[in-house]
C-alpha cells in the first residue's frame, strides 16, 4: 500500500493526541504532586507542632525519658520513619546530639534501621524494617539503594553514635562513592580512636588503585578532624614510599596542628600530643624529603614544634630551592617566637619569586612594631624596586598609610618621612594622599607640605600644589599613569 | 528544468529539512528532560547527605574568590555586592572589577565601602588592558575593587583571575544575588569529585518579582509582566533540563558564566577569557575541553540545580533582544571557533553529540525554524502541503513546545518548588503554552538576528541596562 498524504496526516493527528494526552498527564501530575505534598507538610507541621516541644522538654530534662518516649511511639502512618528522622535529625542542629537524643533514636528504633539500611538490608529483620520507611522505591530499585546507604551513614554519624563505628568503616569500601565519603564524615563526627586507621587504610587504597572512585579531599577532611594524639598512626604513612601518601600525610597533620592553633594561640606541638619519633621525623628527614609539597607542607608543623631544632630546620627550608617551599617556610615563621629570624626572613624580601617576597614582606608585619621598624630599614637601604614595591604594596593593604602619616607627624626627619618618600617616588601615592585629605588636623598637613613641597620630584611637587590648593588628590593624579608596575623582567617573577 | 521544477524542488527539500529540525529538535529535548527528571529527583535525595556543614568548617576547604566584572551598573552594584560579601564560604574573596564604566558604579562602590584608593601590584598572568587603580578597606580585606580601562567583560574576567590567588575563582554578574550558602553548594562537587573538576555550574533563576531584603531573596515571586513571566518558564526549561540533561549525559558544552566556578590554573593554562567571541562563558568551556584532549588531561565539568543565583532578567523588548541576539552571535562565534571539535571522536560526548546538537539545533535550527515561518506557508500557498496537514503540523509544533515547557514547571515542582503557591503553578502552566504563541516567534527573530550579524562579522557586543530590582 502506498504512503499517501493523508497517512501522514493521520500521524500527525496521532502524535497531536499523544503530545496532547503527555501535556495533560504533565499538568494533572503537577497538581495531583503539589497536593499530595501539601497534605504531607500540612501532616509534619501538625506533628512538628505537636511533638517538638515533647522532644525540647525530653532533651532539656523537663520531660521525664520514658513518658516522652512513649508519646514519639505514638507516631504511626506508613512515613512514620521519616517523620522521626525529621523531628530529633532537625533537634541535632539546634542542640548538640545530647545522649538522650542517641537513646532516643535506639528506643525508637532509628538506629536499628539506619544500621540495616547501611548494610544493605542483607537480613530478613533488616528488609522487614524497611518496610515501614519511607524510601521504599528507592529500596526496590537496586541501582539507587546508594541513596539509602549514605542517607543512613549520615544520620548516624549526625547522632554521633559510636556503637556503629565498625558498620560505617565496612561502608567506606562501598561500591558507591558516596557512601564511601559519607561513612568517613560519620566516622569523623564519631571520633572513634580506632577508626583513624580504617580511614588511612582507605586513603592509601584511593591513592593507589586508580579505579576506587572516593574523593581523597572527603578522606582527608575526615583524618583531619580527628585530635592530634592520632598522628601517631600516620608515621608509617610519612615513611612511605609514595610521594603523595607522604604529601597528604604531613598535609594532614598539618590541617589537624591548625586547626588546634586556631582554637588556642598558645598552641605548641608538644610531646604529650605529638609523639617524639613524629618530630624528629619532621625535623630529620621530611625537610630534605624529595618531594617538594612534602618540604613545603612540613614547614608549618615545623613551626609549632617546641624543638630547638624546629628553627634551624625552618630556616633550612626558608633557603630551599623551590619557591614555593621557600613561600610556606616563610609564611610559618610568622609567630612572634620566631622574631630572632626577623632578618633572615627580610633576607627573603629579595626572593626572585614574588609570592615568597609577599611572605616575608607580611611575616615581618606580624611582627609588629620591630618587623615594621625591619621592613622599613629594608625598604629604605635596598636597590632592589621589586622588594621595596611589595613592601609599600603589603603597607597599604595593611592599612598602614594613616599609622605611618601618625609617626611622620611626630618624628620629623625620621624613618616615617623618608619611607613617605619612598612610597611617592615608587608612585604609591593614593593611599597616602586619600589619607592626607581625610584628615582634620592642619598641623599635619602644613608639616606634609612644608616637607614635600621642596622635593625635586616635579609630580609629587605637583600632587602637594594640588593638597595646598585644596584640590582633591584623586582627581590631580593622573589615570592612567596609574597602571603598576611594569611587567616583571625576564628572571623575575 | 525551469525555474518552477527549481523552486517545487527547493520547497520540497526545505520541508523536509523543516521536519527533520522539528523532529531532532524536539526529540532530543525529550531525551533531556526525561533524563533530567531522573537526575534531578536523585539528586535531590542526595541533598539529605550533602554535608554543607562539613565543608564550612573544615580546615581542607579550598578559598575561592567572586569576581564580579561589572559595566555602567551603578544602579546594582553596591545591593548585589553587599549581598554577596554576606556569602557563607571560608577563605572568601571578592573582586569587582570596574572595567571603565563611564557611570557612577566606581564612585559609589568608594563610597558605599569607605574604600581608599591603593597603588598596588598588578602582574598580568595574560594580555589585559591597564588597570587604573585599586580600591580597597582594610577593614573589609576580603573585598579589592579594580578599575581599569574597558576591555569588555572577559577581559575584566582576566584581570580579576590574574589578581585572584585561590585555586577556584567564582564568576558572577554584577545583577546577580547569591543565595547565603551558593557558593558552598557549588563546590560540594568539587570537593566531593575524585577527578579534577575544573568547572561548575548552577543554577539562574529570575529575580524579578521576589522580595529582596537586606541582600537576600526572602520571598519567592513571579515577575508583572507577560515578558518577564515567559523568561521564567524559559530558564526553567533552559537550566532545570538543558544543562542538567546535558550534564547527566557528559556533555556539557555551555555553563552561565553568570554564575559558574572554574579551577584558576587550568583556566589560566587553557589561555584564560578569550576576547573574540560575545560569549566569553561558553567559550571558556569550549576551551577547557580543548585544552584537556590536547594536553591529555582526564577533568570533570558538573552542573548542579540546588546552588541559586539570581538575576534580573530584561523586561523590556530592547533588553531582550539584545541579550538573545548577543547569546546567539556568540554561540555562532564559539562553534565555529572551534570547529574540529565537530564529529570528533577524541572529545567522546562533546565531540559525537553535544556540539553537532548546539551546532545543527541551536545555531543553525534558529535560521531554520525563522525561515519556516515563511516557507512553509508559502508551501501551502502553492499547494505543496495539504491545508489539514499544515494546520495539524503547526498545532505539534505548539503541542510539543507547550508540552516541554510544562516538563520543566513539573521538574521544579517535583524538586524545588521555589513558586510554592497554586496561583504561580498555575500561571506557570498556563504561560508554558503560552510562551509558544508569541514570545517564541520573537526570541526566534532576535537568534536569527544573532545569525545574521554572525554571518556578516559583527562583534559588538549590546549591553542589557539593568533597571535595579534589588531591595
């Protein structure tokens, strides 16, 4: 039979009702959704209403355990388990997880489940407990059960419960990634002392076997939270034969040693927390280690070592010949302990590299008063134009320029005056000048003008014509000669 | 043959070509937005474990700055940087780089910010044009403002990356307010991938009609006007499905840079924010993938829908027009830029499939589609298509579109439902068929407009004024 015109039609028409009958199975599913939704988050509310102050009062004592307990048991419906999760998951975020709120989960069977579900509901108890959740479809459906699995590693690491710490070290071998980061979140949040090795285990096993899918960044975020006293068990890891399982090892003790520094500025890295073979392994032989990231990344642990040693090591890794571990060597030695090194680091002001002249340059300014007082002598003895740049640079990000006008007006032919020189002959001039105009005093401005109104630079005499007459600074100075410095020259970064 | 064989001829194969459009077209949005229900549904599950938390406090966190390039918008400026200096991410920085404005966006950054001018550093990591100077509070030392002279937007792009110290840097619009934990949410892929994600994308939704206090969107609102509610339905269905569809299938090949995050050096090593093409965003991404086959690179780019930007989008016929003629010149531009990619088996899903669909769909089909408008009728005219089959053909054709549309409106129902009431679902279903009617006729003449100043060279690039919607 031939195809005629009108068959053509008549498919059209067909596929006119077909999309026609989509659009409106689309637009009814949409309403019939929202409905449904509605419904579900008008039931939560009510139970929110009803039930939050029950868990409130239970979790601040006001509520006696067992009466409140059998209350939540009260809670029925097929999205019971959800509607839990919801109610004491949303309390942890509010309060810390008391130990009430983890019995509680254990009463009321949470716990049991979300340990089921991790193990992937291998037991007949463990799929006649899911059948009362609420992601039935998900459980059906093999392919997403990763859904449920992390989902149950997560609440449980949200509870903090350390029961399950062998459970969620089983999961970090899961075949889904997720899972996998997951359970070492949980693992994390736990602190169970020994799931640190499981951890690193799992961390050699994603650096080694190239077909282990789990993000390093979440492994190492999780060695990382754990205390110090746990870098013990990451010696074998700095003696590794992979240069990057030695790299991630020493960058984990560092974030673990800066994350104590920032909860205490004392912080020191001493021998009840580091055990003594991880020091004189750091000081031994990870400075002269033959990956550069691994010199680089011990200088800050370095740093806080009470060690004698610590600062001669620093200095070593201060005159590396990679720039980088140059860089972070100097940004270590920024602890006022270190301040005997002051010119050493100013030594580095000189660096062909411009990020480790920036390091230093802001060392010394952590100095304070002294490393300014260093800074300034640099500044005003080099020939080097990079160095004296980054230092007037780093002075105006600082904050400086009113500081440094402060000084000049009470020291007249001082380091403050000759440093203001400095800056308007390198034609850092703006900060100094916006500085000028805001400020009331006539004294310093009289003495500012007197100073440098002589000066045999035209365009600074200029620019204090432009103060004298009252004209604003910013609108003398010329745009476009305003551009930085020219590019660096060849050698120099 | 005479001239009338020539012309029946010509009708006949341009029908064909017409249907064979409407067919690829239309089925290939099917594909995404079925795949992206798929996707986006699981990935809202995923969201219960995401673990914001963790990646706020963490010590591991990568820093990552906000460069904002912005243009004559003194207007927005300084609402759109209060907000986002009010960004939840550790080790934050945030760059405005003033690329010449000729208004007052400078001046009353300066004055918002109490920033002083400071003669710094500026060591181009690639060929820019001059800075002029820099802005900044030492007490807010997370916020440098740069101005230099106009260069365009990637250019301004290229000076903040080569001031931009942290390993990924954040691109966003000056029109754009950033959801309190966006930028978290952006790198949770990044932070969670085992290969090295160089590029991330969210999601734009439309600011026009919320409530916007102290920075922050706090009331979800459909826009007045019938312009402004059809670009609504429009992103849905441009970001719930297009990007996420693509994204699901690996082929990725256009991220917004109105709000995307990038990994610094493989941007930098790649050559930076290219400056021939009206669409730096798309072209970077292009670029990116290049760099990766030729250098050997195995790298990721992820598009995600829960990170929320939200801009303001054009609500006048002016606006729009040049913002769409703008989109398409540049997409033109970027293909053919890049054109070994086409059928290229080295780019795997890019080279196979999503650049020969932007390529014969979305550049090509936008001249196609327009002259249909004219051709098929002529067709009709002539007797060349029965009057029954062209009336049913062209109900498809806004069947099918309605149908797609009201795809998306269901996708962010079943996901986000951000437009929590009836009366907006409802309006959103109801302009969903209606976009198809109208709006779609003159989105398709401004993409042909795009065509046809791509085909005679035109670079300029049209600037959309943005009105100030914020606060």
């Amino acid at each position: 039979m031939p195809f005629l015109i009108e068959h053509i039609s008549e498919v059209v028409l067909a596929m006119n009702i077909l999309v026609f009958l989509a659009a409106s199975f689309l637009i009814v599913a949409a309403f019939l959704r929202r409905r449904r939704r509605e419904k579900y988050f008008s039931r939560i509310d009510a139970l929110r209403a009803r039930y939050t102050p029950i868990v409130s009062g239970m979790l601040e004592g006001k509520i006696e355990y067992g009466k409140g307990l059998d209350t939540l048991k009260g809670i029925t419906g097929s999205d019971r388990f959800r509607v839990l999760e919801l109610l004491l998951i949303e309390k942890k975020t509010e309060t810390s997880p008391a130990p009430i709120l983890r019995q509680l989960c254990a009463d009321l069977g949470l716990v049991e489940v979300w340990q089921q579900q991790l193990i992937g509901m291998v037991d007949a108890k463990g799929r006649q407990v899911s059948r009362v959740t609420s992601n039935r479809i998900q459980e059906k459906s093999g392919r997403l059960g990763y859904l449920v699995r992390a989902s149950s590693a997560h609440h449980l690491g949200a509870i903090f419960h350390q029961p399950s710490w062998p459970l969620l070290v089983k999961a970090l071998g899961d075949a889904h990634p997720d899972v996998a980061s997951v359970a070492a979140r949980s693992l994390a949040a736990i602190g169970e002392p020994e799931s640190f090795q499981p951890l690193l285990d799992c961390l050699h096993d994603v650096i080694q076997n190239a077909s282990r899918q789990v993000s390093l960044r979440s492994i190492k975020m999780a060695l990382v939270s754990f205390p110090l006293e746990q870098a013990a068990k990451l010696l074998p890891s700095l003696r590794h034969s992979h240069r990057r399982i030695r790299f991630l090892a020493v960058d984990i003790i560092r974030g673990m040693a800066e994350r104590r520094a920032a909860e205490n500025e004392d912080f020191v890295l001493d021998a009840q927390t580091f055990a003594p073979e991880l020091s004189e392994i750091f000081l031994s032989r990870l400075i002269s280690d033959e990956n550069p990231d691994v010199r680089a990344r011990a200088a800050p642990v370095i740093a806080y070592l009470p060690d004698q040693r610590a600062t001669s090591a620093l200095l070593i890794l201060l005159g590396d010949g990679e720039w980088f571990v140059r860089m972070h060597s100097a940004r270590a030695l920024a602890k006022q302990k270190y301040l005997s090194c002051a010119n050493l680091i100013a030594g580095r002001l000189t660096d062909a590299q411009w990020m480790v002249r920036e390091a230093a340059t802001r060392t010394l300014l952590s100095f304070g008063r002294e490393g300014l007082s260093r800074l300034y002598d640099h500044a005003l003895t080099t020939t080097d134009r990079y160095s004296k740049e980054q230092i007037g640079d780093e002075i105006q990000r600082a904050g400086l320029v009113p500081v440094l006008l402060g000084q000049y007006a009470q020291d007249r032919n001082g380091k403050e005056t000759q440093v203001m020189e400095l800056l308007a002959e390198l034609g850092k001039t703006s900060c100094m000048l916006e500085a000028l105009e805001g400020i009331p005093e006539r004294n310093l401005r009289r003495k500012f003008l007197a100073d440098f109104g002589r000066h045999p630079d035209p365009q600074i005499r200029s620019w204090v014509k432009g103060l004298a007459s009252g004209k604003p600074f910013s609108r003398l100075r010329p745009r476009a000669a305003v551009p930085g410095i020219p590019a660096p020259q060849a050698g120099r970064a | 043959m005479d001239w009338r064989q020539i012309f029946y001829h010509s009708m006949n194969v341009f029908n064909v070509v017409i249907v064979a459009y409407f067919f690829l077209a239309n089925g290939t949005y099917t594909v995404l937005m079925l795949l992206s229900l798929a996707y986006t549904w699981v990935h809202t599950r995923c969201l219960v474990y995401q673990g914001l938390d963790e990646i706020r406090e963490s010590v591991v966190t990568p820093p990552a700055t906000i460069v904002i390039p912005a243009w004559n918008e003194q207007e927005i400026v300084v609402n759109s940087v209060r907000s986002i200096l009010k960004t939840d991410y550790p080790g934050l920085e945030v760059f405005v780089v003033d690329d010449g404005s000729t208004d007052e966006t400078l001046a009353r950054l300066v004055d918002a910010f109490e920033l002083i001018k400071m003669d710094l550093i500026f060591r181009p990591r690639m060929a820019t044009h001059a800075v002029k100077g820099f802005y900044a509070n030492p007490k807010i030392p997370h916020l440098l403002v740069i101005s230099k002279e106009n260069g365009g937007k990637p250019d301004a792009l290229n000076v903040g990356l080569s001031m931009c110290r942290t390993p990924y840097f954040c691109t966003l619009d000056a029109d754009c307010i950033l959801e309190r934990d966006a930028l978290l949410r952006l790198m949770r892929p990044i932070i969670r991938s085992s290969v090295n994600t160089v590029a991330s994308g969210g999601i734009v939704r439309i600011l026009n009609g919320c409530e916007v206090r102290d920075g922050q969107v706090v009331k979800v609102g459909l826009p007045k006007t019938l312009l402004e509610r059809f670009q609504v339905v429009e992103y849905l269905r441009s970001f719930l499905y297009g990007r996420t569809g693509w994204d699901a299938m690996g082929g990725t090949l256009i991220m917004s840079g109105a709000f995307a995050v990038f990994h610094r050096e493989s941007v930098i090593d790649s050559g930076g924010f290219g400056q021939d093409t009206v669409t730096e965003d798309m072209d970077l991404i292009v670029q990116l993938h290049r760099w990766a086959v030729v250098k050997g690179r195995k790298i990721k780019m992820v598009f995600t829908s829960d990170p929320v930007c939200w801009t303001e989008c054009p609500s006048s016929l002016v606006n729009l027009g040049r913002q769409r003629r703008r989109w398409q010149m540049g997409l033109c531009q970027t293909l053919w830029k890049n054109s070994e990619i086409l059928f290229n088996q080295r780019y795997g899903m890019i080279g196979m499939v999503s650049y020969p669909f932007q390529l014969y769909v979305e550049a090509l089909g936008a001249a196609v589609e327009f002259l249909g408008y004219f051709m098929v009728p002529l067709a009709l005219l002539f007797g060349m298509v029965p009057p029954t089959l062209y009336i049913l053909f062209v109900c498809l054709a806004l069947l099918y579109g309605g149908f797609l549309s009201v795809g998306a409106v269901l996708l962010e129902d079943l996901t986000y439902r951000r437009y929590p009431g009836y009366w907006d679902l409802s309006t959103l279903l109801l302009y969903a068929f209606l976009e198809n009617i109208g709006y779609r006729q003159v989105i398709l003449y401004y993409r042909f407009q795009g065509v046809v100043r791509f085909l005679f060279g035109f670079r300029q690039w049209e600037k959309v004024i943005h009105v100030g919607t914020h606060d």
